[in-house]
C-alpha cells in the first residue's frame, strides 16, 4: 500500500539554521509528493509539490527533491526565520482516479530568534 | 485569493449528539472532500465528493457519516451519532478537477470538533 513516514518532531531551531526534514514514501506507480504547511491557527497551505522523478519543487526557500531511487522527499531551507515555525506534512498523491492524499505525521518545527 | 471557509472553528459536542460541519468550497472547484486528524495522530482521508455523489470513502467513513451539497455553495459533513473517538480537527478540501496533481488541494482552517 502508500505510506509517508516523516522525521519526528519537534524540531528547534536558532533563526538562520539549516533545517531538513526528512519524509520517505512507499507507493505504488508514480506518485506526485507534496510538502504542506500549517501555521498557527491556520489550515493547511500547499508548500510545494513535484510530480516526477528528479523535480524539484520549491517556494519561500523552501525545496524538496524527488528522489526515486531511495523514495524520498525530504523539505531543506538554508536559513529558516521565526516566521518558518509551524507543522510541516508530506503527503503523497497517486495517479489515476485515486485522488485521495496520504500523510505523513507532520513535523513541528520551532525557530528562535 | 480564493479561501475554502469552515465553520464553527471549533464545537463541543455530547457523545450520541449529531454534529453537522460547514464548509464553502471554492467556487469553481468541483472536487470536494473531508479529512481529519485525531490529535497526535495523521491525517486521515475520509471521503470524496464529486458530481453530487461520494466518488470514494474511507473505511472510517461509515454509516454514521453523511456528506452533502444542500445548495450551490455549502458541503456538509455530518455525524450522526458522535462517540469520544470523533474528536479531532476535520478539515475540507476542494479542487478543480484534474489539477490537483500539480498544484494540490485547497484546504479550510479546519474544525476542531471535541465529544465529551
């Protein structure tokens, strides 16, 4: 079946840090993954997402590499801010009529200034 | 930018009380769906809506839920019978159809519903 499993949180980090967030998946086919975002008190946002082997997704900083070989899609920002701090998901979506996403855990991730 | 609205944003309910949960899609967007996530816990596909029909649910989405459309805007979530197990955050989603592969789902604020 697909799975997402994420690294566990939470993470703390000083403002200007080096943030991964590790997410690995197992699926069937060729899923299209997806890193989304919940700030406080807010729902969830999409990040940023890549439907094939070797996209990049990117946005705000953010990116996160399809990787095929070893199933993962982990999130990097060279230098998070405070305004970073929130619970990331990773989430995978399969082609054809199965529209449903599936999750990973989230990952909370605290930044300090 | 267009916004999927939720309402309440919390509720409080009495095990064995029905519950019904709001949203307001996009407009143009013809998908619609509902999840949730039990605190500390994923989040959990429970049903999709397309065409005035349910076009897949999960197991978790048994005889004691209901979806709905009633009008042009609303999709409704109801639980007839709430147990203590119902407690979490449910959040509604919309798409346009055939899009969310590239550009995913948008997704309300959520609904934190707790049964005591």
């Amino acid at each position: 079946g697909n799975s997402v499993t994420q690294m566990e949180g939470p993470v703390t980090l000083s403002e200007e840090a080096f943030l991964t967030i590790n997410c690995t998946y197992t699926a069937t086919g060729y899923p299209s993954l997806f890193w989304y975002v919940q700030y406080p008190g807010e729902g969830l946002q999409l990040l940023l997402k890549a439907t094939k082997a070797d996209d990049k997704g990117s946005n705000k900083g953010f990116e996160a590499t399809y990787r095929k070989e070893t199933t993962s899609f982990h999130l990097e920002k060279g230098s998070v801010q405070v305004s970073d701090s929130a619970v990331y998901f990773c989430a995978l979506n399969n082609a054809g009529n199965n529209r449903k996403l599936i999750w990973g855990l989230g990952t909370s991730l605290a930044v300090n200034p | 930018e267009p916004e999927v609205t939720q309402t309440p944003s919390h509720q409080v309910t009495q095990m064995g009380q029905e519950v019904i949960l709001r949203c307001v899609p996009i407009s143009n967007h013809l998908y619609f769906y509902w999840y949730r996530q039990i605190l500390g816990q994923k989040v959990e596909f429970l049903v999709s809506f397309y065409n005035n029909e349910i076009s897949e649910k999960s197991e978790i989405f048994d005889d004691q839920f209901s979806v709905e459309r009633p009008d042009g805007s609303n999709f409704t979530l109801k639980i007839r019978s709430t147990k203590l197990e119902d407690s979490a955050m449910y959040f509604c989603a919309s798409s346009v159809i055939g899009t969310e592969f590239n550009y995913g789902y948008t997704f309300g604020s959520g609904t934190r519903l707790t049964v005591v």
